[in-house]
C-alpha cells in the first residue's frame, strides 16, 4: 500500500511502502520519462502536482468540516474513516467534488449507533446516510463483493475491517483511492500515477472487472470523456472483448453513463463508443448509427436535448426518438431532441415574418436551442474538422449541410432580438385576444375558437402591429369587414 503523506515543506511521494496490492502494473510505453514539464503539469491540477514535488495531497484534498466531524467521530469510537472515491479523484484533480463519500471499518448498525438520525440508504450493502444540514454524507463500511451472478450486481456483499479489501473491489485505480487528515492519502494501485498521465485503468485484471460488472465498460469511456483521459491498453482490450456484456446492464444506466459522456467536455468521445465495438450492444437502434458522422460540438452547452440532438440530428426525427425510447429517456428530452432534430436543417428564413412563424411553431428555449444547433453545425461539422476551416458552409459535406451560412445565423439571431424586444405576438399566449373572449362572444367551446386564435395568430405574425383586441375581434369574430 502507498500512502502519500504531506510533512511540513517535504511534499509528495512518502512512505511508499507496497503492502500488500498484489499487482504491480508496468509503466506504459512512452509514458515512464516525462521530463520536467512541472510548471505545466501543475496548472492541470491546479497546482496541487509537480514533476519535483509530487502531490500537495493535504492542500488539494480540502476535507468539509461536517464530513471531517464524521470520520473523527468514528475515529473516537476506535473506527478507521476515510473520505474515498470520486472525491479524492476530483479533488485531486483540482474540481470541486459533487459529493463527498466516506468509507468505514464501522458496521452499519455501528454507524447507527454512533450517530442516532441516520437514513437506511442502502443498509445491505452497507451504506447510511448522516444528514448535516442540507447536505447528506453516506457512510459505507469497508466490504467485499461476493460472486457477481449476473454480469451486474454481487449476489452478497460482505463487511471487512480491512480498508485495501474495500479498494480493491472498486472499479479504476482513479477510483480506488481513500483519505483522511490523519492517515494520508492510500494509493494501493497507482492512482496517483494514472490521474498524472490521464488514464483510466482498471483496479487489478481488467476481463475480470468487466466480466463482473459491465456497467464498468461505460464508465471508463465516460470518465475517459469527463476527464480527456485515455485509456489503458489492457483495459481498452478488455472493453472491446467484453462489450456484449452490455446486454446485463439497464437501459437507464446505459443511457445516463451516455448522457454524462455527451454533456462532458469530449462529446466526441462518443466515437470511442463504436471505436471500441460497444456501439453496437447499446441498444437496437443506436447500433445503426453511422459513427463517421458523429461530431458534437464541447462548445456546445451542456444540455441534454441539445447535445442529444447533435448526437442524432443525422437519423431525423423518428429514429432519434426510437434510440431515446430504447434508452428509457424522459419524455421531455425525447419531444426536444425531436423536434431539433426535425428543424437543424430547415430554413429560417429571410423576413421577420418568416422568422416569427418559426418561433411560434416551438418555445422560445427550443428556438434558442435550434440556433445554437445550427450555429454549432457550422463551427463543428465533420467537413469544417476535415478541412481544418472554420464555419466555411462550403466545407461541410452534403450530409451536414443546412440552408444557412454564419452570416445568416448572426441576421437571424439580430432579428430574434429586434422580434423579442419589440415584444411581437409569436405564440397563442401573446395574442391581444384570448379562448375565454370569443366564449363572450358567443362562439362554443371546442375547435371553432381553436381555428379562430390560429387564424389570428398567423395575421400578427404577417402584421405584428395588429395584435390588437379591437382589429382581431372585429376580423374575426365580427363581420369581418377590415382590411
Ligand atoms: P461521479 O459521481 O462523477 O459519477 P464517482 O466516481 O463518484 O463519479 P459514483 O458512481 O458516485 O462515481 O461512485 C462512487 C465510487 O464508488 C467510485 O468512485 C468508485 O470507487 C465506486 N464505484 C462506483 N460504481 C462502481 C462500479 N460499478 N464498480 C466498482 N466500483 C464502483
Ligand atoms: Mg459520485
């Protein structure tokens, strides 16, 4: 086991006694000399690594009061606590982690009792949840993961005192790195080291981590996207050997690893996916998907539908919305990516008027999706990346193409905002007249008056100046003698 402990001025690589891992891992070809890069290299973790000076572990690792008030409580109670997983990686990395983990030799009801409000958040596999605040922390005891029975999940798990056990079962080496102010950080499998060289590396045989769980497969191509890493030779084998596992795994997991490897900074990662032969056991539908015309703009915003319909926008409508329904997307998502993925490529138009038709055909959230769609297909196609050129519509193969250069983006997006702040009538909400006036009116409830606000609208939409309650009625609700 390595433990890499801060003392004073001395930073980085201390006691680096190897207990008991059981595996040592060659350095990767290329990788063994990096030079001094170490001004370079520490910006990447925000300064918490260089070359000279290893890891400022104590500095990067910036334990919150309430988790720390956790472990020392356990830590009384003569109980070993440590902070562990996705919050030393991050922390490490110089991001703000989204949640902090600790991990325990305290048995569950051992936690229980120590801490009296505590919530069963998932008791037989050893996790409670100690409410601080707002903020929930799950504590989980150190385990062992019995057999996996279906390609999944262990068919028991069981408790040890032993935190390298519970290490050893996680599944990449960024991953299986624990912490605590007393003790230091434990690097049992190298973590440290493929954080420093952006890999990701299963924690000891790769076939077999991935034979027990195949959820694995997606989450070392998610987190090579998230973090721009790559990843490790026997383990991008063991990825492609065994991506018919993926057949075990839910749709909903598969597609919220997919979702979080498109809303990361390297959505084009997505090509990895079908690089690696996963692609195909995603889902019936996905497995058609040509990956030569995949290209998700990272500058596009990191919203669901938007980088969804990027994704698929090639497929149209109606495959993309059978893919999201394979994957057991919300409903919301799906009617966005559909609705994206039919207009990216239809025409805008020239006119204001032409210009409010479309915006009243969506809501105003989707309208701005569909430029930043447009706008991005332009800056990211697969023709303007080929070429090395820049928003050059001519560059962009027939498949990319939409009616529209840069500079009739950058018109549309002038006239949205001439249409938007003169407040012009572009949906059914904006007309001057509503249902329940031409109910006054005597007209009965039902399709009539649907027909009549349709009408009305399409006329302000031609002639913004008259949405009026007075023309509209006395158009068409009245004897129709204007104009
Ligand atoms: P993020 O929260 O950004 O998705 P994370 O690493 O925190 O990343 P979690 O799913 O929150 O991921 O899991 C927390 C930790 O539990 C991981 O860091 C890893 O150590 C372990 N872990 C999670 N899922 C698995 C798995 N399928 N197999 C093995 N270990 C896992
Ligand atoms: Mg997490």
């Amino acid at each position: 086991m390595r433990v890499l402990r801060e003392t004073g001025e001395e930073n980085g690589l201390l006691g680096q006694s190897v207990l008991k891992t059981g595996w040592d891992r060659p350095a990767p070809a290329g990788k063994e000399n990096r030079g001094d890069e170490g001004g370079a290299v520490s910006q990447r973790f925000g300064g918490f690594f260089t070359e000279k000076r290893g890891w400022r572990v104590d500095a990067a690792i910036r334990v919150p009061q309430q988790a720390q008030e956790i472990i020392e409580k356990l830590n009384q109670c003569g109980f070993e606590a440590y902070v562990v997983g996705g919050c030393v990686r991050d922390s490490l990395l110089g991001r703000e982690p989204e949640d902090w983990d600790i991990t325990t030799s305290a048995k569950p009801f051992q936690v229980k009792e120590i801490f009296g409000r505590t919530i069963d958040t998932g008791i037989k596999h050893g996790t409670v949840t100690i409410l601080r605040g707002k903020i929930g922390y799950e504590v989980t005891t150190f385990r062992i993961d019995g057999v996996y029975e279906d390609g999944r999940h262990p068919k028991s798990v069981e408790f040890t005192s032993d935190l390298l056990e519970d290490l050893k079962r996680r599944d990449f080496t960024i991953n299986a790195m624990a912490y605590s102010r007393k003790t230091g950080l434990i690097d049992a499998f190298g973590g440290t080291d493929d954080l420093r060289d952006g890999r990701i590396c299963c924690v000891g045989r790769a076939q077999e981590r991935f034979t027990e769980d195949a959820l694995r497969i997606l989450r070392a191509l998610r987190f090579s996207a998230q973090l721009g890493f790559e990843i490790e030779t026997e383990t991008e084998a063991a990825v492609r050997l065994l991506a018919p596992n993926l057949a075990y795994v839910s749709k909903e997991r598969i597609q919220t690893e997919l979702t979080k490897l498109l809303l990361s900074p390297n959505p084009d990662h997505m090509r990895m996916v079908f690089d690696c032969g996963v692609g195909t056991y995603v889902s019936e539908t996905f497995a058609k998907l040509d990956p030569d015309r995949i290209a998700v703009d990272p500058q596009l915003p990191s919203r669901k539908a938007l980088r969804w319909a990027a994704l698929l926008r090639h497929v149209g409508p109606e495959t993309a919305g059978r893919i999201l329904r394979e994957l057991k997307m919300d409903n919301d998502t799906i009617a966005r990516v559909r609705l994206l993925t039919e207009w990216w490529r239809r025409p805008l138009g020239n006119t204001e008027a032409e210009i409010r038709r479309v915006m009243s055909r969506m809501s105003p959230e989707a309208y701005d999706d569909l430029l930043l769609l447009k706008e991005s297909v332009l800056r990211y196609g697969r023709g303007a990346q080929r070429s090395g050129t820049q928003d050059e519509a001519r560059e962009i193969p027939e498949w990319d193409a939409i009616p529209e250069t840069s500079a009739d983006i950058a018109r549309i997006k002038a006239q949205t905002a001439e249409i938007r702040g003169r407040g012009d009538c572009v949906s059914l909400k904006m007309l001057a007249v509503t249902g329940q006036d031409l109910i006054a009116l005597g007209m009965r409830p039902g399709r009539e008056i649907g027909t009549a606000l349709e009408a009305m609208l399409a006329e302000v939409i031609k002639r913004p100046e008259r949405n009026t309650r007075e023309y509209l009625l006395r158009k068409f609700a009245g004897d129709g003698g204007v104009d």
